[in-house]
C-alpha cells in the first residue's frame, strides 16, 4: 500500500482511500475569483524562559493572598464571621489559581477581591467605617495583584495550549511504492509444468 499526502491539508492517508478525511471530497475549481481566506493567528511566541517568570510572579501573587487570607482567618475571633468567608475564599482560589494555573479561580479571585473593595468603600462613605489611607491602599494593592493573577493564568493557559505538539503522535509511515507486477502475475515453477 502507498501513502498520499493531502495537498490541502496536509493528512497522511492511504491511497486506497477515495478522499481525505480531514477535508473531504476536493472541491471543484471554479473561475470565480478566489476568496482570501483569513489565515490563523500565529501562536504565542513564549520561551520556556517566559513562562517560568510567569509561573514565579504567579507564586509571588498567591503568597499574598495566602498572607491575607491568613490575616483574615486569624482576625476571625476579633472582629467576626465574614472575615473567615473571605479569608478561606482568598486561600483556596489562590491556592487553585497557582497550582493548577485556573483562570476560573483568578477570575473569581478578582471578583472577590473587587466586592471586599465596594463594601470597604460603602462603609467608609456612610461612615460605617473611619477614613483610614492604609486599608484603600491595601485594597487597591490586592486588586493589582489579583488582576495580574488572571493575566498571567489566561498567558500560561495559551502558551501551554501552543505547545501541544510534545503530546502529538508520530505520523504514519511513509511506504515506498512497489512493483505491482511482482504481486499480480502467478509465478510458474519448472516442476508443475505438464510435459
């Protein structure tokens, strides 16, 4: 059997098949003028260098929202019960964040980190809460931090999206073309011949 390689496509398939399976039957070539076909955009060009920066500045942003986590679990017997939701909150999608690159839980760790912002500037604005420079800054600093959590999952979900090809199996083998006429004509031996 030969192999024949799809002139669009590119698929290694056997010449037994009618078309390619990837394509289907060849399409008609028509006089129309051609249609420009929007060519794939290139894939990320990253080093493996990049993306261990990435993964770096990622552990750096987790452990801060560990710390804060940890700050708020702690300062759940002073000031009370919403502090442990937020702060286990704060640990577990930062933890899933970092160790399994979730853009999920970046996302939903902004989101928290974007309603603690609100509510602390609710209450600093109906005085439920004294004006204090120190908690907007913080604030504002964890939400840079959980923004940059969700840019470098959603660039190391790409990247390693890009880099399927380790994962990829080999083509299939190329076969050289044979005589047919070695397989099609019955060979006659000098001891069966009837005299």
């Amino acid at each position: 059997m030969t192999s024949v390689k799809c002139p669009q496509c590119g698929l290694v398939y056997w010449s037994t098949s009618e078309n390619c399976r990837r394509c289907g039957p060849p399409e008609e070539v028509s006089t129309a003028e051609p249609e420009v076909q929007a060519q794939p955009a290139p894939p990320s060009q990253m080093s493996d260098a990049d993306a261990e920066r990435m993964l770096i500045t990622l552990r750096k942003c987790s452990a801060l929202f560990y710390f804060i986590g940890g700050l708020q679990v702690a300062a759940w017997f002073f000031l009370g019960n919403l502090l442990v939701i937020d702060g286990i909150f704060n640990l577990g999608l930062s933890y899933l964040a970092f160790k399994f690159k979730s853009r999920v839980a970046a996302c939903l760790l902004l989101l928290l980190t974007l309603l603690s912002l609100t509510i602390n500037a609710l209450a600093m604005v109906m005085g439920a809460m004294s004006f204090n420079l120190f908690v907007p800054l913080v604030l504002m600093w964890r939400l840079a931090t959980a923004a940059r959590m969700v840019y470098l999952t959603f660039k190391l979900n790409a990247y390693e999206e890009v880099d399927v090809t380790r994962m990829m199996p080999p083509l299939p083998p190329v076969f050289q073309k044979e005589d047919t006429l070695q397989w099609t004509q019955p060979r006659v031996s000098s001891q069966l011949q009837v005299e």
